[in-house]
C-alpha cells in the first residue's frame, strides 16, 4: 500500500450496462455480491437497462429484493452501451468504479486484481483480452488496422485490445462525468482523461446467453466515428490534398502556357481534361462529404439535448437527484421515486 495515499476502499461500485441479457442477469449479481462477501469489499452494483426488450428489467427488480445495494436505472429507450455505462458512472458514489459487461464475458472475479493495483496507487487499472481467437481472422485484422489508423491520426494514443472492462478512481470517474459529448467513443475517453494506468490480462469468456449486439457494420462505424471524435487530422488532409492538386494544376497551366506560345495549338488532349477534370469533382465530392461529417458531429453537440431519459430507478433513493443534477432534463422523475 502506498503511504502518501492509503486508500482505504469505503465502497466500491460496479456499473454494469444490459440490453437484453435476461438470462445473464440472473448468473452475474448473485455472482457479484457472492464475490462481494468472500472478499469483504462493501460494494454497490448499478445496473444500468438499456432499453432491453426481453424481461431483463423484471428480473433486475426480483433481484433487488434480494439485494438492497444494487441500484437500478432504467433508460427510456435503447442509448447505447456508451451512454449506458455514462448514466451509470453518474451516479456510482464509490471511491473505485468498475465497468463491467452484463453477458458474463468478463470475468469478476478479476476485480480483486483490479482492486490490488489500485490500492498500489495506479488510478485506472484496466483489462487487456489475452484472447482474441473467438474472433474470426477477418475481425482481427480489422481491429489492428483501426488501432493503427486511430494512432497515427490522433494525438489520443489508444491502446489495443483494452476495452470497458476497468477500474478507476473516483477522480477519474469525474473526470469522464465533466465530458457530456454525445457521440461517446469510450476508448479515446479512456485516454483523453490521462492518469496512472496500468494493464491487467484477462481470458474473455464465451458469450454464455444471446448474442453480440455488435455486429460488423456497427463496429465499423463505431470505428469511423471514433476517429472523427478524436481527430482531425483528415480534414487537414483533404486540405494538404487540395493544396497539391491547386499546386499542381498552375504548374501545368503554364507548361501548357509556354508550349502553346512556342509550338502553337495541338488538338489531342481530350483525355487529359476528362481525367483531370473527374479527378478533381471526385476529390471536391471527397473533401465535402468529410466536411460533412464534422458539421453533422457538431449540429449533435449543439443542440445539447440530454445524454439520456431515465424511465424508472429502483434502489437508492439518492440516485435520483444525482441524475437529475447530471441531466437537468430529468426533473419530472422527482415524483417516481
Ligand atoms: N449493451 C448495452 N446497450 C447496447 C448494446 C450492448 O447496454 O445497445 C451492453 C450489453 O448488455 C453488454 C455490453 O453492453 O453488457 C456489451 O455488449 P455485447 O456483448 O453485445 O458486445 P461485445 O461483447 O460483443 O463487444
Ligand atoms: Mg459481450
């Protein structure tokens, strides 16, 4: 333990986002608070319903008779695991928070190496998947492609293969709760908000019950606008590109120029124009779209409307003017809870 700041552990808190994951929730919070008691953490389990249209929320409720320290938030509609995992650190009241998936995938029982590396004094401790063979060669492949991108176009260095599974210090929790931005690229969070990481490896489990709600066309747009929220790089590409190519077409003008005036007119020089001429709308095309995605990322941000909506909070009274302080919006709740 680290004498400059002991760090006694009063509550650890789990946020844990479901959408979904009926059959899961009833394995993983007896198996939390199981884990809870033999390891003599006084821990709260926040659930966070992302608008799961299974029975999930029932059997969130039937459990919280069982057990009072878990508190549970249900959103108006689907938001997304991102903005999940974002109304559930708003309200988690621990001095270390761990994220956590609810379909089993990560094991808990790494939370007390977790815990350990905190108490060393690291502020974020995060899960790194030793194993990545339940994906297929071509998912592989595209994620290091994208870490790859992602890192030379941004000055937010990520880190492969670590994902929400984490712990972190209440600082840093309040760090990422200052950070309201709607289109939530987590990992770029993760690393934007800095501090004293550290790496813990951990085998992913086989998804028990349902199924990824991530499929490839999802990923891969989640990669794209990940790289939008963290750089833009690309729009200072497409202006270098535009600048060459501007450069590029006086240089030729006056070879032309100086030809003509020397050897006179020569017709041939249709497919010189055509090419030119397709090359240079295909790049204006290119450069507008991408200037529409950033003028479309901003009119998101603009309009400021809430994160989320909060349908119902069972559990810790205290949960509920928390979230309203978060999200202003949420007032007309008072009378739910
Ligand atoms: N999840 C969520 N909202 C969504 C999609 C997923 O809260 O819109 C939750 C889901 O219940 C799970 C976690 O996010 O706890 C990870 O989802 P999933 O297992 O589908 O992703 P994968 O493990 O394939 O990355
Ligand atoms: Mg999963």
């Amino acid at each position: 333990m680290n004498s400059r700041d002991p760090r006694a552990l009063a509550l650890l808190s789990v946020v844990v986002p479901v959408f979904n994951e009926e059959a899961s929730v009833d394995l993983l919070i007896p198996r939390l608070f199981a884990l809870f008691e033999r390891e003599g953490i006084t821990g709260e389990v926040i659930c966070v319903d992302d608008g799961s249209r299974d029975r999930s929320w029932d059997r969130l409720v039937a459990w919280q008779a069982t057990y009072p320290n878990l508190t549970l938030v249900s959103l108006s509609r689907n938001f997304g695991k991102e903005i999940a995992i974002a109304a559930g650190l708003d309200i988690a009241d621990g001095n270390a928070v761990v994220l956590m998936d609810s379909d089993l995938q990560h094991p808990p029982e790494v939370i007390p190496e977790f815990l350990a590396q905190w108490h060393t004094g690291h502020d974020i401790v995060y899960g790194v998947r030793r194993n990545r063979d339940q994906d297929g060669a071509l998912r592989r492949a595209f994620s290091r492609a994208f870490y790859r991108v992602f890192n030379t176009l941004s000055h937010t260095p990520i880190t492969p293969d670590a994902g929400d599974f984490r712990l972190m210090d209440r600082k840093v929790v309040e760090a990422i709760r200052r950070m309201r931005e709607r289109a939530r690229f987590m990992k770029g969070i993760y690393s934007w908000v800095g501090f004293k990481s550290h790496a813990v490896d951990f085998d992913v489990v086989e998804r028990v019950h349902g199924k990824s709600s991530f499929s490839p066309s999802r990923l891969f747009n989640l990669a794209f606008d990940g790289i939008i929220s963290f750089s833009t790089v690309p729009l200072r590409f497409a202006m270098y590109a535009g600048a060459s190519i501007a450069l590029l077409s006086i240089a030729l003008g006056t070879y032309y120029m100086v030809r003509t005036m020397l050897f006179g007119i020569d017709v041939p020089g249709f497919a010189s124009i055509i090419v030119s001429t397709l090359a240079l709308s295909g790049f204006t095309m290119l450069q507008m779209g991408l200037m529409g995605l950033y003028l479309g990322r901003i009119y998101d941000e603009v309009k400021a409307r809430p994160l989320y909506l909060v349908r119902e909070i069972v559990g810790r009274p205290a949960a509920m003017q928390k979230l309203e302080s978060a999200s202003p919006a949420l007032s007309h709740l008072k009378d739910l809870v």
